[in-house]
C-alpha cells in the first residue's frame, strides 16, 4: 500500500493479498476448519511457528487474516486481532492485561455489557475496577489510579450520553503511571476517529456495528499499537499474549462473518458520511421541537462536547446519539410504539434505522441512583441513523410524535 492513499481506497484495498489458487479478486470465505500439511516436516514446522502457513481455523484462516490486516492498517495499529463478538474483544483484551489482583480505571459512560464486564465477572477473579464520571478532568482521573492499575478505559463516542472523552489527555495521564488505555472505538469507527494516532494503545470494537454496517454478523477486533505500553503489557507483548489467549478461550470470529466484515468495511466511509449526516439533521430538528426537552449529540452546536468532539472527530460525529421527551415515559412509549420506519431494536450502526429506550431496556439493571448520575431519565430514546432517506425518517418521527396513525 502507498502510504498517501485516502481512507476510501484504503478501506477497499488494504489488507488483500493476491489469491494464488484461482486469482479471486475478493479474499473468499475459507470454511474449512483445517489447513493440509504437505508432510511430516511441515506439520512440525507449522506448530514450531517456524513456517507461517495456517494450522487450524482458531488459530487463524485466511478469510480472518485478510480482514485483520485491513483493520490494523485503517487504525494506524501494528496487528489486529479478530474475533466472535465486541464483548469477546473486550473480555480477550482485559485478560491479555491484567491478573489477579490487578485494577482498572473505567469511564463511567460505557457500554453496559463491558460495564457488566468490569463489575460483576471479573471480580470473581480477583480484578476490579473503579469508574470516574469524568475522565477528561484530570485530578479524578489521578486520584482513581492505584498503585495496582494495569489499564485505562474510555470509549471514543459514549452512549447513549455522546460526552465525548479528552483522549490525549487520557493518555498522558496513563503513561505517566505506565499503564496503557484501552479505547472501544465502535461508535466513532477508523473513519471518525483513529485513537492511536491520539496516544491510544489498544483499540477494540464490536464489529458487529458499523464496521459489518448490515446487521448480519457478529463479531470483534482488538486492534495493538507498537507503543511501548502495548509491547510491554505482561512482558510478552500485548498483541502476541492477546492472540495466544483468542486461541485458548477460544471466541473464533466465523470465517463467512469475516467476509460480510471485509465487505462491510469496503463501504465504511460511503455509511459514515452518510449516517453521520443523517444523524445530524435528525438531532437539529429534534431540537427545534416543543416535545424534545434536550438532545445528547456531540455533532450539534449546542452539546457540551462539541469541542472535544471537534479534536477527536473527523467528518462528523458519528450516528448514535439520545434524545429526551418532556413527556416522560409515557411519551417515550407512545414514540416507540408509533415510529413504522425506525425498527425497534438494541442493536447499533446498521444500515436500518433503530430506536431504543435505554432506562427500561440496556440500563434497567441499574439502581435509580445511578440512573440520575448517569442522565438516563425515563423520557430518554436512543436512536442509530441508517442511510433511508432523511426526509422519510423526519415524516415518521413527525407523525410518531404528533400520536397520528396515518403516517
Ligand atoms: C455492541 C457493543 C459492544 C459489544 O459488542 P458485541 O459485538 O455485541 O459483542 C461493545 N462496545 C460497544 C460500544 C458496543 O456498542
């Protein structure tokens, strides 16, 4: 690859190696769990890594390869890591950093599932973690970190609160203690934000969301920087520990979902642009209505993180953000109820539109205590902007909220 090509030509042709059977011009789908030895001394050299050919599929498939490359090059990483789901990625990627006894210190505002990650399964073996409200606010950060903190975590755009985190702050403030930060970078995607070129160390994402974009495949990618932090996690090397661990837990990302992954991700910047956009029209015309008493998207004006959202983002804000109605939840049922255009889902970044209500849905297990802190009020919809046409998805909030059938 030329080092000065753009990120679209960079999304279609990075990562593919010519085929040398049949010259496919597309990396096939490889289902087949094994890989044949030539003889004797192959096998042998295989398993001794002194030849590179592939063993068997949890250890690596060329359809997986082919989209591993791919990613660890739009994130500006040294080797990427692909596996079955986003929480996979996440799990594989704690365990690569910290033993027993070790600490985390976690953004608040993170996706629940990771959350659920930090506060109820790994402290059954001996790993906590302490959550900070602001991550960007330098002295709560400090006083979190203990001397037996191995991992800093932040998501690059939070939801559904969009408060987008002072990333390169976060990362001096890590690697002045030598502990590496952990980015989720799902929402925002290598096409809004690359958080290695920022000070991250390790990026993951549930690939499941834009970067598949069709809402067809599950999957993960953890994706390693050279940095010494990342190099030196747990004296092996955080990408080699990471992948010898993928290997043993055993999360293998299919082969047939690591090729509607590559062919997702051959379109990333066409869905961003869009959606992102889409995104935008939808938050500013919320704002604009009497029902709306506030919108939570870093894209707008008025947001609060709008300018840490201007240093970290390229090409807008990306395309998932909350809304809250003055109506409570009565009102947030009778929205979800209405829509006919916008599918009612937990799921995010697809080509369809989708609309959630986080407090009785992604965050009921929280104490209402929490609910306060975290600004998950009962009037509070999340929504994913799809590529349908704006004009369409206007009409059918319009009508949602005006309580019409006849949309
Ligand atoms: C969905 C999601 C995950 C979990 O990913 P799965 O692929 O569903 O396992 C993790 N982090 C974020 C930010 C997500 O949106």
């Amino acid at each position: 690859m030329a080092s000065e090509w753009g990120f679209s030509t960079e999304q279609v042709h990075a990562g593919v190696e010519p085929d040398e059977g049949h010259g496919a011009r597309i990396t096939p789908v490889y289902l087949s769990n094994g890989f044949l030895f030539d003889d004797f001394d192959q096998a042998r050299d295989r398993f001794a890594g002194d030849d590179a050919g592939y063993i068997y599929t949890r250890y690596g498939n060329p359809t997986i390869t082919g989209v591993e490359r791919k990613l660890a090059r739009l994130e500006r990483g040294v080797e990427a890591i692909a596996v079955a789901s986003g929480q996979a990625a996440l799990t594989i990627t704690f365990l690569a950093l910290l033993n027993q006894g070790d600490h985390v210190v976690s953004a608040r505002s993170i996706y629940e599932g990771t959350r659920g990650l930090l506060r109820e399964d790994f402290p059954r073996f001996g790993i906590t973690a302490d959550f900070v409200a602001d991550p960007g606010d330098r002295a709560a950060l400090e006083a979190a970190i203990r001397p037996n903190t191995r991992a800093i975590f932040i998501e690059t755009i939070p939801n559904p609160l969009n408060d987008v985190p002072d990333i390169a702050l976060v990362a001096e403030v890590a690697h002045a203690h030598g502990i590496p930060v952990v980015i989720d970078n799902t929402l925002a995607t290598p096409y809004h934000a690359r958080p290695i070129e920022h000070g991250a160390d390790i990026v993951v994402h549930s690939a499941s969301k834009f970067l598949s974009g069709h809402g067809s495949a599950i999957g993960g990618v953890i994706v390693s920087s050279e940095s010494e932090w990342a190099a030196d996690a747990a004296g092996t090397g955080f990408a080699q520990r990471a992948r010898a661990l993928a290997g043993r837990f055993g999360p293998t990302l299919s082969p047939l979902n690591a090729f509607l992954l590559q062919q997702g991700i051959e379109t990333l910047s066409l869905r961003m642009a869009r959606q992102s956009a889409g995104a935008l029209a939808v938050a500013q015309w919320l704002e604009g209505r009497p029902e709306v008493a506030s919108v939570d998207y870093a894209g707008l004006a008025s947001s609060p993180h709008r300018a840490l959202a201007e240093r970290y983002l390229e090409n807008g804000a990306g395309a998932v953000f909350a809304f809250t109605l003055r109506g409570g939840e009565a009102a947030a049922r009778g929205l979800i109820d209405r829509v006919v255009l916008w599918s009612r889902m937990t799921h995010l970044g697809d080509v369809r539109s989708l609309i959630l209500h986080p407090r009785s849905t992604t965050h009921t297990h929280l104490t209402p205590a929490e609910l306060e802190a975290f600004g998950v009020g009962p009037g509070m919809i999340r929504l994913s902007v799809g590529v349908e046409d704006v004009a369409d998805l206007l009409a059918d909030l319009d009508q949602a909220l005006a309580g019409r059938h006849d949309a």
